[in-house]
DNA sequence: GATGAATGAGCGTTCATTCAT
DNA sequence: AATGAATGAACGCTCATTCAT
C-alpha cells in the first residue's frame, strides 16, 4: 500500500490497463506524480507541466497515457474511492461492537498518516462540490454508509453500544481522522516544533473520545 | 449577517476603508463574489471573469477596486482570520468549564452553518499549505490556541473536566464542526434528501460527544 | 528658455491657447511633464497615469486639456521644430562665414545641453520613421537647410571656408551636438565619473573639429 | 551580411544555440523579426503580435523559443554588443595611426550603412538610459574604449596625429556615422530624391573631416 | 512509444478613453 | 474645472491539447 491511489485488487486491471510493462510503470508513475500536485494544488491548480516534470516524462507522453488531464484525475478518484472505503468495509457485524468501532476508527486514522495525499485530493473534490465524484459518493459511498449504519443500529438495540446517531458517529470519525491529513500544516503549526509527530497522541485522544462516546 | 468575511464590527472600516457608498458596494460585492468563487474553486481555479460576473461588475472594474486577484484573496482570508477565531477568543476563562466549551462548539458549529463559504475559503487554503496565511496562522492562531490551552489544562487540574490534550480537544472541535461546512455535500449525498438540514442532528450528536468527553 | 517645448514667440497662442491664467498653468505643467515622460520612455512607452502624475492632475484632467496622449505628443513636437530650427534661422548670410558656422554649433551644443529631453524627444521621433512630424520634416526643416546650404555654398564659392558638402556639413553638427544630449548615459558612463560635465571639453573639441574643417 | 544582430562568427554558436535545423531556423526569424519590430518602435512600444507577424509564427510559438519579450530584447542586445564594437576593436596600436582611424571610421559607415536597425535598437536602449544594457556599457564598452584611447594617447604623444581628445574623437567617429543610421528618414528627407543614397557622400564627407582634424 | 513543435483559448493585467457628476 | 468610476481593446503570457515524425 505505498503506491498512489492504492489499488488492492490487481485483478480489475486485467481488462482495462495497459499490458507492457513499460506502460504500467509509467502509468503508476503519471498517476503517483498527479496524486502529489492534485493533492497540493488542487485539479485546476495542477499544471500537466508539473505532472510532467515530477513523473519524469514528457508532457505529449502524459497524453498517451491518458486522453486528457481530466482523465487522470477521474482515474485517480475511481481508484481512491475503493481503498477510501475498505476501512468501514471491514468492519465486522460479527464482531464485538465498541472494539470494531474502535478498531475502524484506527485503521482510518492510519490511513490519514500514510494516505494524507489522497486524503486532501479526496478533501479536494468534496470541497469544490464532488463535480467529478458525485456519482460515487451518491451510489457507491451511500449504500456502505446506509448498510454500516444500520449493522451500528442494530448493535445499539442490542444495548452493546451507546445510542448515538448512526450517521454522525460516522461523519465523526472522517471528520476527526481526516482532520489530520487534511489540516496537517494546521495542526504541525499550532503544535510547534516539539510535537513533531501528531499522530500517536491523536491515536490515544481518539481511543478516549470514542471509549466515551460508545460506552453504553 | 449575511455578507461575505463577516465583519462583527463595523466600526473597525472607519479608517481602512473607502469612504463613498459607491466604493463600499462595490468593494462589499466584488469580495462577497469573491468569496462565493474562491471558496467552491479555489484560488487558481477561479477566474476574474467568474468574479465580475457573480458581483456584477466588469473585469476591469474589479482592478479599479484591487490591486490584482491575489490582493482579493488576501484581503479576504486576512478579514477572515478574526471572525475565524471569535468563538474561541470568547470561551470564558472565569466561566464554568464544561459549559465554557460546550458553548464554544455551538457557536463553532453555529458558525460553520452560517459561514461554508468562509469555512471553505479557510479549508482550500490550508489544503494547499496556506501559502498565503501561513504567517497568520503561526502567529495570531497560534497564540490565540496556546493560551486557550493553558486555561483548559487549568480547568483540567482543578478536576472540571475531564483531563484530554488541551489541543486535540481543540482540534476536534474544529474538525468536527467544520466538516459539516467543508464537507456539506458529502453529508447531505449521505443522509439523503429527508435529512435536509444535518445542522439539529449534528447539534445534538456533537452535544453528547463532548459531554461524554469532557465529563470529569 | 527654462519651460518645456520652449516657446520664443507667444503671440502665436492668441488664438489656439486658453485664456485663463490656471488653464495655461495647467496646459504647461501637462506639456512639461509629457516632455519629461515622452523623452524618457517614447511614445508607447509613456502611460497618461505617469504624466499626470508627474504633472500633478488627475488623467481625466489631462484629458480635459487635450484630446488624446497623441494630441499632447503631437503638441509638444509642434512646439518644439520652431525652437529646434532657431540656431540655425539665426546664421547671418551677411555675418562673417566661419565665425556664423562656428556660432551656430555653439548654439546648437547649448541647446543639447539645456534642453536634452526636447533633443530626446525628437530623436525618439525621427528613430521611429517621424509618424507624427513628417510633414514639418519635409517642409518646414528641408526648407530652412535647403536655404541654408545655399547660403553656404555661396561662401564656399567666395572662398571663405572649406568647400564641404554643405548638407553633410549640417547633419555633421547636428550629429555632434545632439549626440551628448541623446547618448548622455553613454557619454557619462565612458568619461567616467571624473568627468562629471563633458560638455566644456565637447565645446573644445568642436571647436578644434570645425575650426579644422571649415579653413578655407 | 543581412540577418538579425549579425553575428560575424557562427562558430561561436555551437554549445549554447539550438541544435535541430527547424529550431535555428524559427530562433532566427523571431530575432530577426524582433529587431524590425524593437528598432523600429521601441521595446515598449513593439508587440508580440507584431513580432510574431514578421516572424510568419504564433504568438505563443514565439514564447516556445524565449521565454518572454524581454528575454527576446535581452538576447538581440547581448548579441549585439561584440557586433558593435567590432570595428573599434579591430583598430590596430601598431598600425599607421591616422590609416587606423580613418579606416575604423569606414568601417563605422559601412555598419551604419549594413546595420540600421541594430544602430536604431542601440540608439533606443541608450535614448532611455539603458535599462538593459548599463552592465554592458559601464564594463565592456567602456573599457575597450579607454584601452583604444590610451592606444590614440600614444600616437599623439608620438605626434602622429594630432592631439585631440581622444574620448571626444571616439564620441565623434559614433555620433557621425550612427547617425546616418539612425536618422536615416531625416537625412533623406532633407536630401530628397536625388541623393537616393547618402552614404557615398558622406563617406567622402567624413574622409575630410578626420583627415583635417587629424593631420598632426 | 515517445517527443519536439505548435496553437487556440483563455488568463491576469494595463491603458487610453469615456461617462457621470 | 475637475475627478471618481468604468470599460473595450489589447497586451504578455500560460496551458491543455494536437500535430508530425
């Protein structure tokens, strides 16, 4: 999972992606550059020059690669939005309650450490209305929420955690972790140079704050 | 309390401020544009035209007023950076804690309803590593956040509330307020078209969250 | 002579000039800071906002006084060929022949070193093919040399100077004369500072140069 | 002997030039159509568009060859530099002094007379006091000028010639023949039609006048 | 597969000029 | 007599995209 727009079913490539090596190594490394200027300068900010320049090709190349420059990003979005749920898609109706709440909101706050480029292109589109992510948000995202949802309802009924409002539980938990991957020179600045690392104090309040919050 | 970089006082304009009303209603539209196109494209994303043409003037006409775009920018995110740190400048250090901080996430959240746009403006730039604000940031928030952190490690250590890192605390009040604004569209694509406004359920689940945080 | 455009004959304004003692004022700051600007920066390279603000008005002001920039360039060319043509007007065909030559470059170096912008300004104007004094050129200028050199030609004929080409002759002084007002940083910028004023030496070595020529 | 900014050594070309034909081709026909445009109007005044007319290129071509209009005027001046001093350099300590001068003078002639428009883009830069070329007049012009002028110190102290300034006379030797150049419309103009070609009579012209100013 | 060359559309900005007062 | 306000036209320049090889 250190690639851009982590993508962990190799499988879905089969039909659609270039088949040469040579191809698929600069087709990561376009999408690797994109994700680090998209992210930085949002999609209109971003110039194919700099794209170009970071993915060490030339920019006619770029377009060999991908029709336009939309066609990056949209490639870049559709290959997030899969690594972006798996961490709520995991969460076991199985399981015991609190630890699996528990358990995603650390898998999410890790993926804010290592993922923080993909957070703030995600963070990116969400801002300027999802023009180019509406869809996903609306089918794909909805229906993972809407089902986790209600395995939460159903694990509230059961008395196993705390009442509160299933949705905004999981708002809560994006809201919090992303925090710090998107706001990251937010919070370096206020924290001062001692606290160089936030993540593992944001680790522990989290574990408080949701410990609170779910006990039922 | 519908205008762009909300000014809370008026009185503040007496000097810095062009004194005919022809100048003051176009000064107030071109930054009310502004905020409206900045905030849903960023800054290089918008464009003078959109600007002109949202408030209503023409290109040219804009550069009467300013210097150049950036000079709109600026000029917005630094009459923003005040009203941003109201709500927390008024919590109370002679106030009852609990209620201290309760009343600030209201007024934050409260905040974030009335101002997206602002909230968006302030998001995009950090987004990008406030290229712009950084200095407003280091310093003024800063300050404003450290000694604010100190009044609730105060609180903390005469057992009002319960004893939480101070700036996390923070932190999530932002995040957790903010990204009903900065993440408006996602919220309601989330919770569909009968829960039209997110802001009274949001109230209530960030009333319990922090109750059961701050609980000593 | 300290005025701009410099005016020997102020009758001429009767008609054409207004009459208001604050109208003229005005009409001459405009031309004096045109000259200043035009001869320093040429035509296009002048901006109207730079003349007034030289001439302390406001642009429409200046607009109020002439029709258009090109009206004021035009303006201040007219006002200048009468004065630009009066050391040579002044050559006595009944005046002793080498003393009249010699007086005349005399005359004409002071000029360039009282009035470099108006030798600026036409210099700029004639190196851009004379648009806006063409006509003046072919005219009024021709006409006065062709004189002239017929006068010279007399004195050739009666032996009393040298028998050069009487027209190369008056382009040689024009040429050496104007040179140190035109090429006055390059003059400077060789003599070196040591030689703050060049124009003393330049009197000498004209002298020398057309005492030599002219010797019958 | 007919392009842009000559340069009488194209060996000098071979690392910091373009390698393929097409791109010599195109750096060639913008400098060329650059210096049309520049000498006749101006660098304020010349505009891309026009450039690129000349040129037979897009504008946004023109800026795929230098980086901006400046860059543009910049490389035509430096360019031009070693052009321009290349006559008095080749001025020779151990030749037959009065043969040197007189010599240097023809070669000045011929250039003013091969190169107007490169005697124009000088005159214009230097007319508004060298904005881009004060480096190159404080150094390299002024010292090869001060090293000819201690050169013609030695032959007058030799009395080979006689002892005017030697500064002044190199002053002299530019300002009569740039000025065929760059008051070539004047010249003509006064001549009118039948002296279509100046430059033979003021050739002879100026061989009497060093001829008299020099003979010791 | 890859790239140097080229461009149309559009950007932020400047500026001479006009308008309203 | 003067000026704040406004603008059309144009400017230098950028950029995603296309073309030719």
């Amino acid at each position: 999972m250190d690639e851009a727009a982590a993508q962990p079913d190799p499988a879905q490539d089969e039909e659609a992606r270039p088949r040469t090596r040579i191809q698929r190594r600069n087709t990561q490394a376009i999408l690797d550059a994109a994700l680090e200027v998209f992210s930085a300068q949002g999609f209109r900010g971003a110039t194919l020059d700099q794209i170009a320049e970071v993915a060490g090709l030339s920019k006619p190349n770029l377009l060999y690669y991908f029709a336009s420059k939309e066609a990056i990003h949209v490639e870049l979005l559709s290959g997030l939005m899969d690594t972006w749920l798996d961490p709520l898609r995991e969460m076991d109706p199985e399981g015991e309650p609190e630890a699996e709440i528990m358990a995603y909101v650390r898998r999410k706050l890790q993926m804010a450490r290592d993922y923080p480029r993909e957070s703030r292109l995600f963070a990116n589109e969400i801002l300027q209305g999802a023009p180019r992510m509406r869809a996903a948000i609306e089918g794909e995202l909805k229906d993972l929420v809407d089902e986790k949802a209600e395995v939460i309802r159903g694990w509230q009924a059961a008395g196993k955690i705390a009442p509160v409002h299933p949705y905004h539980l999981i708002f809560s938990i994006w809201a919090l972790t992303q925090h710090y991957a998107d706001f990251d020179m937010q919070v370096r600045a206020v924290l001062g140079p001692e606290g160089a690392d936030p993540f593992p104090e944001a680790g522990r309040f989290l574990d408080t704050l949701f410990g609170r919050l779910l006990a039922p």
